[in-house]
C-alpha cells in the first residue's frame, strides 16, 4: 500500500491543528515526524491515529507528559486505545450531563427568584466529582480490601500526614498511569528473558523507586505503611485480590532482584 506523505503545513490543514502545535508535540517527542533530506518535517495517515489519541486524551484532561507515558506503554495497540478512550468518553459524558442538570436547577431557581444555595453547593461537588471511568479499574468490593489494607497496614499518625498530602484526581489518574506503564514494562522484561542487572531492568528499578517516592515523600511512617500494604495484600487469597494490583510470582521475583541491585549499585 502506498504511503502519503504531507509536509508540516498541508498536515496541520487536514488534522484542524496549528503548525506550532505539531511542532511542539514533536518537540516534546509525541509525535515525531519523519524529516526529508531537505529537512523537512514529513507525516503520514498513521500520524493522524496517533494525534487522534493525544487529542482525546488531553479533552480528557491528561497532562502532555502523562500522554507521553502512555504512548510509551500502548504503542503498537490500537484496539485497546480506542476502547480505552471509548470508555473514558463515556465517563466524561456523564460527568458533563450531571453538570449541566445540576447548572439547570440553578437557573430554575433563578426564574422562579428564589436562590436555592443548596442548588449551588450541589453543582459545585458535582463538578469537582471524579468521573466514573476513574473508578474502572477496581470493583466495589475491591475498593473496600484496599481501604481494609490500609487501615490495618498504616499507623494513625501515617494516616493523618497522608490525609494532609491530600490525593485528588490527578493524583489518582498520574498514578494509575505511572502504574500501568510499570506493570506493561516488567511483563515485558520478563517475557523477553531479561536481566534484573540490565540497563533496562535498572531503569525499571528506578521508575518504581521514584514512584514509591513521589507518594511518600520520603517519611518512614508511610513508607513502613506502604511495605505492610503490600505485605498484607499478598497474604490475601488469591480471589480476593484486586487483579490491577496482581502481579504474578515471577515478574515480582525479578522486579525484587533488580531493586536489590539497584540500591547496591547506589550505595555503592
């Protein structure tokens, strides 16, 4: 199948985007075109797929490097991006719909010169609301064995300093993004027979390292609270565990060793 190629501005004229957007995504390397012998920038209909879901992600509200991450993780699977935005979509939709029921209440109570603050207050919360594709990843009930983990694995003075960091929604979403790239990564090194003291397997090392950082900010109480979460989450019955937060005996074995290592190679 022939390839068509566009040069920078009759692309930016088919996808209804700026030519210094483009040029800032390739900066950035989101998306990255080919370039001639001239030194011009060239892209191809495969580059609209990929500005299709950089786009959908950002309306979502990800930030440019959460997008980045993703792209790291999912690059060559198309089906699951689309599914994945599908039901984002749809989360957000129904976010919007309650938005704009709870704003009509106002208005209704506007018309009818009687200010209802209740009203207001309402169409505040539902607004700062977490959509609900941001719950997609556990069930109900799994929700309630982390919350049990936690209460039994953290002191209260970890609670409480945890309760001050706060956790808001782009808290929440950096996580579960920075999580889903770990998890793609190890089950990659894996599969491919890798070395826990290769490059690769120390740059994972790092990731995670730096990830267990970010939450506790390094204070031992949370950090004591986060090893006995993980403790007490795999001396759960195997059907009682979240499967998000599953990590097969082998991927965790080798993601062990190569944080073994990692910190070896730091001290020393």
């Amino acid at each position: 199948m022939d390839r068509n190629f566009y040069r920078i501005t009759e692309f930016a004229r088919k996808a209804s985007v700026s030519v210094r957007t483009l040029r800032y995504y390739d900066k950035l390397g989101l998306l990255v075109p080919k370039y001639n012998q001239s030194g011009y920038r060239l892209y191809t209909d495969e580059a609209l797929i990929q500005l299709q879901y950089i786009l959908s992600l950002k309306f979502l509200g990800f930030s440019l490097k959460e997008i980045k991450d993703f792209l790291k993780a999912d690059a060559k699977h198309l089906q699951k991006r689309l599914t994945q935005q599908k039901a984002m979509m749809k989360g957000k939709i129904t976010q919007i719909e309650k938005i704009i029921e709870a704003i009509e209440n106002v208005e209704n109570a506007l018309m009818s010169n009687k200010m209802d603050y209740d009203s207001i207050i309402n169409t505040i919360q539902v607004i700062q609301m977490k959509p609900e594709w941001v719950n997609q990843y556990l069930t109900t009930e799994e929700r309630k064995t982390m919350r049990k983990l936690v209460k039994q694995s953290y002191s209260k003075e970890a609670l409480q300093k945890l309760a001050a960091k706060g956790w808001t929604e782009e808290d929440h979403k950096q996580h579960i993004n920075q999580y889903q790239l770990f998890r793609e990564s190890l089950t990659k090194l894996v599969k491919e027979g890798a070395s826990p003291d290769s490059p690769e397997a120390q740059e994972l090392a790092k990731f995670l390292m730096e990830m267990i950082h970010r939450r506790s900010q390094d204070d031992p109480d949370i950090k004591e609270g986060m090893k006995k979460t993980w403790e007490n989450f795999n001396s759960l019955p195997d059907r009682e565990k979240p499967k998000i937060y599953t990590i097969p005996a082998n991927e965790r074995e080798f993601i062990k060793e190569a944080c073994i290592i990692y910190h070896k190679n730091k001290i020393g």
